[in-house]
C-alpha cells in the first residue's frame, strides 16, 4: 500500500463508522418482500390495492399517513393482532418496509 493511500482508506473508513444503518438507502424491494410475507395475512400490501380501513390497505395507509406516522405504527403497533417489528424486522428493514409503503402513494 502506497503512502498515499493511507489517508483515503482512513478516511473512507471514518466515514463509514459516522453514517449510520438507519441512513442507508432503504430498499422498496425489500419492504415489498417483507409486507408479501408477514402483512399480507390481514393488509392488501399490493399497488392500486383497495381502501379499505380494517386493516387499512398499504395503499391508503401511504395516501393518509405521514412518514413518521408509518413508522411509528411498525414500531408501536396499535392493536394486539399485528405482529410486533421485532419479530420479523432486521437492520434497515424499517426503512425498507416505509420505503416500500411510501411508493404506494397515488
């Protein structure tokens, strides 16, 4: 490794080390792969799904929901029935799932 190097490397590194998980771009396909598999029992998850609100569709929960508003409800559910984020939710998966239920705006 050259002198030169060094410094890049170290900086590349530090800036790894300050951006945390959550910053990461969150993956919408990922979100989607999640709702398939653990919300679609009792939410419609798909694009153009209807508005129905019990439970509401991913669809009116990203007409009617803020970002904050969605990701509180995965974080603090509202209802005993909806699984708890902690079952099934790793690392940026939060985000994802918003990610994924934001693109559903019409």
């Amino acid at each position: 490794m050259t002198l030169r190097a060094k410094p890049v490397i170290a900086t590349l590194a530090g800036a790894m080390m300050a951006c945390p998980l959550w910053a990461q771009d969150a993956s919408v396909s990922m979100g989607r792969d999640i709702a398939e598999e653990y919300c679609s029992a009792c939410h419609d998850v798909g694009p153009g799904g209807p508005f129905k609100l019990d439970p509401p569709s991913f669809a009116a929960i990203a007409r009617f929901r803020s970002e904050d508003q969605i990701r509180d409800r995965i974080i603090r559910p509202i209802h005993d029935d909806m699984p708890r984020y902690t079952d099934y939710m790793i690392g940026n998966n939060i985000e994802d799932m918003v990610a994924y239920i934001l693109s559903l705006e019409e």
